[in-house]
C-alpha cells in the first residue's frame, strides 16, 4: 500500500429482496452501491468496496465480506462508533455487525478458502417467511436428495450447473459439503465449497429436487453432470430461498 493507506475487511448481513444483487450495476440497485456512498459520506474519500463474491438478484447474505481501503485514521479510533455511524447511512436491509484491519494483499473475494451457502425451503404455507423460503408442499423424497447430494460431491466439473456464457477461466469447484437436513417444516440445504459458479446452487437445487420427485435417477443425476450441458439439469429455483451464511479467511490475514 502506498503511504498511510490502510486496508479493511467489513462484516454484513443483507436482505437482497430490493437489490439486482450485490454487483453494483446500471439497470437497478445494488448493495456494493448501497455501501459505496454510505462509506463514502462517512470517510469523506472515494471508497470502493469489494465484495466476497456476487450474489443473484434476490440472493441473501447472512454473513458477507466485503474490503475497502482507507488512508482516514478515523476507521479505526472507533470501531464502534464507526459502525454505529455507518449504519446510520444505510438502509434498514443491509447492516454492518464488524470492522477487521487487515494485510495490505486481503482479498475479501481471491483470499476467501471456501463459502457455504444454504438454500431454505419451507413445507408449510407461512406469510412470515415467505421472503426468505421457497414454499414447496409436494412429496419429496430427502433421502434420494441426499443420495445425489452425496454423488455430486464425486465430481469437480459443474458446467451443467452453470449460467452459460460466463467469464470464467475454469468450471470446477471443490465440494467440501452438500447435505439436506429437515427442521420442522424447513427443509434446509447445505453447500460448502472453495468457489461457486454462477446460478450454481439455484441449478443444483433444482436438480436435487427433481430427484426427490423422483423425476430423475441416480443415474440420470450422473449423466446430466457429465453431460457439461446446462439444458439438462433441472431448473434454478426461486432467488429468495438462497443465502450465503459463511466465508472462511486464512487468520493471517486478520492483523
């Protein structure tokens, strides 16, 4: 870093219901806009967040990093009262719960190990968590769900699962976990890997689903993976039942 300059991770929840996603974009609002200006106002310099990664337009965040660099000395005399006053200029769906110093080369998206994601279906009718949960009432079969769950974690290459035309350099993801669990009348499923492709886990749900309607086999699920072809696998299911609910750092980054 250059003179005083000094680099920042942020900690923060969003409710992406009014947002295009976390990408700040022309066409509509956006979070990284949101806390652009807010820590702009605040700090009184050009500030640019980076965020952990993008999320879809709708998509939650339950736990969110995002960096941005600082030659205020203000950032940290406070850290309370920092928060305090940044999330004064924020509106009521997006919050900021920390504020981390940390080294000059932190990324908060290239240094990020691994994220997790949940996607949170409810089987009950309820108004209260309908913006939050796919409401689904039909049989499903979790055991077969969690039997492909468990054949996806085989593979590395997720082209069938991915927005096409993308700008990536490569398809393959590490799958660390993918399980479904049921809690009552939530039927919860979780996903941790070293990266995510784009509508990954919407394209991945929707194909799970397929199977515990007994839509698909086993060995369908097998053959949509290797067939690298998006048309193949199920449908990406509604935005609003996905949130990214963590994102490992290595400690050394954290000064």
């Amino acid at each position: 870093m250059i003179g005083d300059i000094k680099r920042y991770f942020l900690l923060l929840s969003f409710n992406g219901k009014n947002y295009k996603g976390w990408q700040s974009q022309k066409n509509g609002p956006s979070v990284q806009a949101e806390l652009n200006n807010a820590l702009s106002t605040l700090l009184q310099e050009k500030i640019n967040v980076v965020g952990c990664g993008r999320t879809d337009t709708g998509v939650h965040a339950q736990n969110f990093y995002a960096h941005f660099d600082s030659a205020k000395n203000s950032v940290m005399e406070n850290r309370i009262t920092f928060i305090k006053k940044l999330n004064s200029l924020l509106p009521l769906d997006i919050a900021v719960f920390h504020l981390f110093p940390v080294t000059d080369d932190a990324n908060a998206r290239f240094s990020a190990i691994s994220r997790t994601y949940e996607y949170r279906i409810t089987r009950s009718k309820n108004p209260f968590l309908d913006d939050f949960t796919w409401y689904y009432n039909g049989e499903l079969q979790v055991r077969l769900m969690n039997e492909g769950a468990r054949i996806i974690m085989r593979y590395s290459d997720f082209t069938s699962f991915s927005k096409i035309h993308t700008q990536v350099a490569t398809n393959n993801c590490k799958i660390i976990e993918a399980i479904w669990k049921e809690e009552n009348d939530l039927l919860v499923f979780t996903i941790t890997a070293d990266r995510f492709l784009r509508n990954m886990v919407r394209a991945i749900v929707g194909t799970l689903m397929d199977l515990g309607r007994q839509k698909l086999g086993l060995d369908d699920l097998k053959t949509i993976i290797e067939s690298k072809d998006r048309s193949k696998a199920g449908m990406s299911v509604p935005a609003k039942g996905l949130f990214l609910v963590n994102v490992n750092y290595p400690d050394s980054i954290f000064i």
